[in-house]
C-alpha cells in the first residue's frame, strides 16, 4: 500500500522539441524503435526502452548521502503490455556493472496506474537505479519516483532571476514557468515565488507580473547587484521563504528541475539542514557537453569537475555519482538556504565575475550536484568581454582577501605580469592598462571598494575599451575585411614555440622579418586569440564571428618596454602593500556585504 504522503522525488523526462530533443539524454532505444510523440506527452514503444540516462537515472548513492529515505516506489502510468526490469548499478576496481534487481509483466487495456515497490535498494550499495520497458505498441505517459521520509522539511523557494536588456529570453522562460506552475500539483503559489531583477528596466510590468512573480526594476548595478537586490526583496517580503534559488536569465529551462531541487531540499536529512543545491551547465551548442557539474577554487585556480564529458554516454553518467565535492557552484543555477544573509551577509558587491565563488567559499558547506539537474547555457568560450579583465583581477584579490584560503602574494604578482605581458602580445594594451588599473584600485583598500558607484565604473571601464565595428567600417577604417579562409588558417596556425620565446614573440625582432600579407593584416578570434597569431604579424583584426564584428590592432614596441618597466616598480609596490591592505578587507567583510547599507550609500 502506497502512503499518500510520500513526495516525488523526480519525474521520468521525455524530450520535449523547445527543450532539448537528444532522445539518448532520456532513453536509449534498444531492439526496436522507441517514439516520443510531437508534444512530448508519452512514449509508443515497440521493443526496449532504458532509462538508464542523464536525466532518467536515479544516483541512489547520491540521495542518500544527503536525504533520509524510508521508502522507495517507481509509478508508472501505461497502457499496454509490458515487461518492466529494475536494474542496480555498482562499481569496482573494474568499473560500473548492472544488476537486474525485478521482473514484473504489466498489462493494462486502459490507462492506469503501475506502482513498485523498491525500498529494499535503499539497504544496498548501488550507484544508481533505472528501469526498462519493453513492449509491442504500448504507451508510457508518466513516471515518478516516489520517496518517503521519517520526517519531510518545509521548503519555501524564491527564485531570483537577474536580467539586463533579454526581453526575449526572458519572456520565453517566463512563459514556461508560468505554464508548468498552473499544471503543478505540488507547487502553488505558497511554497514559490518568482523575483525577476531587471538592470536595464525594459521589461514590461504588466506583461510579467502575476500571483508568482514580481518585477523589479533596478540600476544597472551587474549580476552582482541585480541577483543581491533580488535576494534582499525575497527576505524582506514576509513570505518566509526557506530557499533563495538564483538563476541565470539566458539559461533554457526544464521546469522539472524546480522540483528536483525542491524535493531534494524537501526530504533532506538533519545532518543536511545547510545543504545547499547546485546545477550543472550543459552547453547548447551541442546540448549533450557537460561544460561543469561543479568546481573547486584551490585559491589559486578553479578547477571545474566532470568538463567536456559528453553525457549520451552511460558510463559517463554513472560516474556523475562519484563526482568529488566542489566548493563553489555558479549562479546559472544555484540554491542556497534563505538565511545566509544573517549568518555570512550579501553577496559582494563585484558588478561581474567570481562574486558566485566569493559566495560559495563563504558561505557553504555541503553542496549537492547530482545527475539530472541541470540546464543549459551558451559556451563561454565563444563570449569575450574585454572590459571583464578588470573584473576578474581585481575580484579575485579580493576574494583571496576575504576568505580562509591562503593570499598568495608571489602567486598574484606571476598572475598580473602574465596577465599584463599576455594582453601585450595581443596588442590590446588598452586591456593591459585596464589590468594595472585593478590592480591599483584594489591596493586602493576596502573603503575605496566600499565606496564605488559600480553601475558609473562599469560605463567608464566599457567607454576605455576599443569598441567593436561592423564589416563596412573596417573596411571604411582600416581597409579591412573578414576573409573566412585567413580566419580559418589563423586557428591552425602552427607554432614556433622556440623563436617565438627567443624573440619575444617577435616583438623585438625587425620588421623586415614579419610575415607579409598582400592586404597587410592577419585576422584572429577575439574570444580564443592564439599567441603564435601575433608571431611577426604587425596589424591585426580581432574578430568575432557571432556579431560579425571586430577592431584593428597594430604592433606598438615601445609599449612593451614600458610595461616591462610598469611591472617591475608595481609588483615590488604589491608586495610590499599586499599584506596590510589584504588584512583590512579581511577585517571588514561585514561592511563590504551589508546591502542595506550599500543601498543607502547609492540612495543618498
């Protein structure tokens, strides 16, 4: 007999076409043909369908880890004859078998309801747990695994989402939510809320709001202040809520992940009250690319966990289960106890980058990533913003400031002429100026970070920045133009590793020995730039392929001599200065992360 009260722990997926339609992310078809239906609404089997994937595989050894379970149940709703099987996987020294756990025919004329009962994997030691149906036409509508609990938590979500001039992603995830929210048996608009922060203040109230979800217009204050101000309206609501869930605005969306992380949260064991929820990233240009499922910043670099494994493969998603803990996940997808404000304080407030590992280091403890939740967001890799350098240095100074890690000194120094020499063979000198910049704005100290208006610096820093043209003024310009065969070549380029080092990359080498070009300029990728594309090439076109847009650069020697000169005097200065301005960030994090307070400072 089933008890009413038990809770879903996760739906079965099937693809959905404005979703994700990769049929090997939900089932694996196996002696026949498996269809999913135009909207997604049930499966026509005629032969084997396993369920032993990404989204469908139940990692027992991960749940348990984190809720107490009393009880375990797979319902189904069918018609047709089936054999159902119920595997367990394992792993050894000699990798992950399966071990067939039940067998059972269901044969249903009309469409019912099969439920069974699987409480006895809970005493053993598997990875994961999946079922498989084989049939001859029939119909699998539904499926639920089913949990219960000694005792289930009250979870309370406000989900924050931070938006700036995305009407169109917006509005689309808007609409889904708002279509599985009137279909939801579980969620209604007691336990969810929905703040969406909008920087640009372009959206529309009218077309947004409703009984489960507010609009927010704010100043462009960056993720940082958006997802903050966010954070800061959910608590100070008097609606109670338990969880703040922050999402990215760009990201595409299976609701079903609202409740996988609410259920996870809701049968959490007391040895987890801090647990908080991270998502993993899925890259949507492919979307079976696992770009990370978690990472550990070691103080040094953050190192992303399970990167680049392509998930259609099963042996990849067993070993999701032993994925080592992260220390850190991003805001794409991230839910964390409601009550971290009163014990740690607000995010920092950094406009852009790192503030969600700033975060997560302060703040966390347990973090739960786990097979199947998920999203999907663009590659980073094919995104530059050259104005984010500033950001990145001087927000990590001033995370390694603030934290328990170690500050590293000699490391930061390596890091700022690297950074410094890098963008020089570059020729972006503008962006070279702009890392010295944040640097000497961080050696400024923590009233001088405390006392930034981050919606004007970020104008200014944008502003210092070569801006991007299109074709016909590159052409006009420069005399420039994107040739796809120059481009192409210039990613395959091969290296000289041992003259481009003798010669500093060329740099100081005459420029009767630079390469000739009958148009007088190479082109290379403003994302991915490649040093050897700078090797005895005097003018550049850094160009980006997805806006059809780039700027020009030319060789400038002396620049290197005065950075050279720049580095050697600022990083004696650092050290020097490092230790006593790192103590003073260190000493007042409480100030730095007291929103209310950087809201009155902005409001004066």
């Amino acid at each position: 007999m089933v008890n009413n009260s038990l809770t879903i722990l996760r739906s079965v997926l099937f693809p959905k076409e404005e979703i994700c339609n990769v049929e090997e992310l939900y089932f694996r078809t196996e002696n026949g043909s498996v269809t999913c239906c135009e909207n997604g609404t049930y499966l026509d089997i005629n032969g084997t369908a396993a369920f032993d994937t990404y989204f469908n595989t139940l990692a027992v050894v991960k749940y348990k880890r984190y809720c107490r379970l009393s009880e375990l149940f797979l319902r189904l709703r069918v018609c047709g004859s089936f054999v159902l099987r119920i595997f367990g996987v394992v792993r050894d020294e000699k990798g992950f078998h399966e071990k067939k756990l039940l067998e059972k025919n269901l044969e249903y004329d009309v469409l019912s309801d099969d439920i069974t009962e699987l409480s006895s994997v809970l005493s053993e030691e598997y990875a994961h747990i999946y079922f498989t149906l084989t049939s001859d036409g029939g119909k699998l509508y539904s499926g639920e695994f089913l949990c219960g609990s000694e005792k289930t938590n009250g979870v309370n979500l406000a989900v924050v989402i931070c938006t700036y001039k995305r009407e169109k992603f917006v509005l689309h995830n808007h609409r889904e939510i708002c279509r599985y929210l009137e279909k939801s048996t579980v969620f209604h608009k007691n336990n969810i809320h929905f703040y969406i922060v909008d920087n640009g203040q372009t959206l529309s109230r009218e077309e947004v709001e409703n009984n489960n979800v507010t609009l927010i217009y704010n100043e462009n204050t960056g993720g940082s202040g958006g997802f903050t101000r966010g954070y800061y309206e959910a608590v100070n609501s008097g609606r109670n809520f338990t969880h703040v869930l922050f999402m990215d605005d760009d990201i595409v969306l299976d609701c079903e992940m609202l409740l996988r992380v609410y259920a996870l949260l809701r049968l959490r064991s007391p040895e987890c009250s801090e647990l908080s929820v991270g998502g993993t990233m899925l890259r949507l240009s492919d979307r079976v690319t696992q770009h990370e499922a978690g990472s550990f910043w070691d103080g040094k670099r953050l190192h992303s966990i399970g990167t680049d494994e392509d998930i259609t493969k099963m042996e990849n998603v067993f070993e999701t289960a032993y994925y080592p803990d992260g220390n850190y996940n991003a805001w794409w997808f991230f839910c964390f106890p409601a009550d971290w404000h009163k014990k740690h304080g607000y995010p920092l407030q950094f406009f852009v980058k790192l503030d969600d590992i700033e975060y997560s280091l302060r703040c966390a403890g347990q973090i739960a990533v786990i097979n199947g939740i998920a999203v999907w967001h663009d590659d980073f890799d094919t995104k530059y913003a050259g104005f984010q350098e500033y950001y990145i240095k001087r927000n990590e100074l001033i995370m390694t400031s603030v934290n328990k890690q170690k500050g590293y000194a000699l490391f930061q120094v390596r890091k700022l002429i690297a950074s410094v020499l890098k963008q020089t063979v570059f020729q972006r000198y503008f962006l070279a100026d702009l890392i010295f910049r944040a640097y000497k704005d961080y050696l400024k100290g923590w009233k001088h970070f405390l006392g930034t208006d981050t919606a004007a610096l970020n104008k200014e820093l944008m502003a210092y920045c070569t801006p991007l043209l299109n074709d016909e003024v590159l052409m006009e310009k420069y005399g420039v133009y994107f040739d796809e065969e120059k481009y192409d070549r210039s990613r395959t380029e091969k290296s000289h590793l041992k003259k481009q080092f003798l010669s500093l990359n060329g740099i100081i080498l005459p420029s009767c020995f630079y390469k000739k070009d009958k148009d007088g300029f190479y082109i290379c990728d403003l994302a991915q730039p490649r040093i050897t594309n700078f090797y005895k090439h005097k003018r550049m076109l850094h160009y980006d392929t997805a806006v059809n847009k780039g700027y020009v650069t030319e060789i400038k020697r002396r620049k290197l001599w005065k950075y050279l000169f720049m580095l050697f005097f600022k990083s004696i200065g650092f050290l020097i200065r490092y230790p006593f301005v790192r103590r003073g960030y260190k000493k007042h994090l409480k100030e730095l992360a007291d929103f209310e307070g950087y809201l009155r400072r902005n409001n004066n």
